[in-house]
C-alpha cells in the first residue's frame, strides 16, 4: 500500500491585518497603470511586465462580501490609503459626507477585512485537500 504524500508544514493563516495590507496594493497600482478587464470580468493590468493577480483581491471581495456596506468600507479605506494622504482625516471627512459614524466605518472594514481572511484561509485549505489528497485540520 503506497504511503501518502508527505505533507508540508501548513501555509501561515490570513489574517484581517494582511488583508488590509494587501487591498491597498491594487489600488496604489490603479494609480500608476491602466487596467483591462479579462474573463470573467478579472482585472488585469494592461502592463505586460506588473502581475495580473495583484488585483485578485477585488475581485474576491466581490465575491466575498455581501454585505456592500462592508464592501464599501474596505475600498474606500483602501482606495485612501493607496492615495498616500493623511487617512484618518481623509476618512473622518468620507464618513461626515456618508453620514455614516466613523466607529461604524472601522467595524465595517475590520469585519469585510476578517470574513476575506476567513475565505483566503478556507481556500488554502480547500486547495492543500485537492492537492495531497488529505484532510488536514484547521487551527
């Protein structure tokens, strides 16, 4: 009987804060290059030489997120951010605009931020099943 696959030490989780982190990037890319959209509605980047998956995050928050509230803070933290200004006062200034609370806003974000990490880590795991053939446990 064959022995099964050696399994690699697992993948480090997602988390919120990785998240928040790494829905800036597409953003701040938004600003230097022009995009295309692919199949399926992904976005690309129109630049042969920058990575394609740097905006798959947007398009898994989409996804994701179904709550558009929640959806709304993420890219509009994010979209701040990408922008290089100050982002508390930029984002205290979108929420009197909004007329949305400003504490409202952060719990919105840290929840879109904390079910996408949820989903990246669940897809992980999906993925290392398919792969080895073996069910591992989640932390």
């Amino acid at each position: 009987m064959a022995e099964p696959p050696e399994r690699a030490d697992p993948l480090p989780a997602w988390t919120a804060k990785d998240i928040e982190r790494w829905v800036i990037i597409p953003l701040r890319l938004l600003r230097e290059s022009a995009i295309a959209t692919g199949p399926g509605a992904a976005l690309l980047s129109a630049d042969l030489e920058r990575p394609g998956a740097s905006f798959d995050i947007l398009g898994l928050a989409r996804t994701v997120l179904t709550d558009k509230d929640e959806l709304l803070a993420l890219k509009t933290y994010a979209r701040i951010r990408a922008a290089g200004g100050d982002a508390e006062a930029s984002i205290a200034e979108w929420c009197r605009e909004k007329g949305w609370n400003e504490r409202t806003f952060h719990r919105r974000r840290v929840r879109a931020c904390e079910r996408l990490a949820a989903a990246k880590n669940a897809a992980s795991l999906a993925e290392r099943e398919n792969r080895f053939g073996v069910r591992t446990q989640s932390a």
